[in-house]
C-alpha cells in the first residue's frame, strides 16, 4: 500500500486546478460540492465549468499557470494534457510543500482521488493504489448498482 485512505476536510480551504477538460471537471464538482473554494487555471474551460465560474461557485484564471497561484493553496491538482506542464506544477508544489495530484501520473503526487459513491449516510472511496482507475472505477459503479440488494441483504431478519 502506497498511498494512505484518509477523509480529507476541505471545506473553505483553497485548492487550485490546472486544466479544465473532463478529468479537471469532474474534480472540480467534486471539489466544489466538499465546499472547496477551487481556482481553476486554464485558457479554456469545459460549459460546465464556464458555469460555475460565471455562478462564482469557482474562481477561473483564464490563462496558463504561473507558480504565484499557487500561494495559500492547500492542494494542487493538474490535469493537464502537456506532461512538461504537470512536471512543472508538482514540483513548484512541493517546493512550496503543498501536496499535488497529477491525474494519471502517481510518481508526481503526493496524493490519488478514489472512486466515490455516496448513498445515504454512507461514503464509499475505492482506489487501487493510483495502479487501475478503470478498476476503481468499475468497483465503484458495481457497488452503486447492488446498494439496494446490500441493504435488502443487510437487514434481512
């Protein structure tokens, strides 16, 4: 085991995302819905993520990275389609010793993001050791689909 499970309380803290395709989407609501404030740092973004930034929900710097985004940050997270790019951002993150995530890329992060589930008062995180996400992914997706046989199941007489 690599990488240590733990619930991260995020709320109120920032966190800065590099790139804003659907990998950067999907952490970004993720983010967002934990009560992350995220800045977003990306020329383009995704609608969805358009809408956020336009709903405040999330701050957009419409330009590449510089390092001085990532003050005050309490995680980075890059996905980005230019390795050179996410090289760059894990390093000056932990210069600043601000742990960073690079999608895809365990050997540049400090930390993976699982596959969530939430079904009522529970929260379910499957990961593989950053080794398969398709695998977490499908686990995940498994889990959601038989929830309700779980519970039938659970509280059987």
């Amino acid at each position: 085991m690599n990488y240590l499970p733990i619930a991260l309380r995020i709320s109120g803290r920032k966190v800065v995302v590099v790139g804003a395709g659907k990998v950067a989407q999907r952490k970004v609501k993720t983010l967002v819905a934990a009560g992350a404030k995220v800045t977003l740092v990306a020329p383009q973004a995704t609608p969805a993520l358009k809408r956020l930034a336009q709903a405040r929900r999330i701050k957009w710097l419409r330009r590449p990275i510089a390092k001085s985004d990532l003050s005050r940050a309490n995680l980075v997270i890059s996905a980005t389609n230019q390795a050179a790019v996410n090289a760059r951002i894990s390093q000056w993150a932990r210069q600043k010793k601000i742990a960073v995530n690079v999608v895809d890329k365990p050997g540049l992060s400090d930390f993976i993001s699982p596959a969530i589930l939430k079904k009522g008062l529970a929260l379910i995180a499957v990961y593989t050791d950053g080794k398969d996400p398709v695998l977490s992914r499908d686990l995940k997706n498994y889990l959601g689909d038989n929830w309700d046989d779980f519970l039938l199941f659970r509280h059987r007489p």
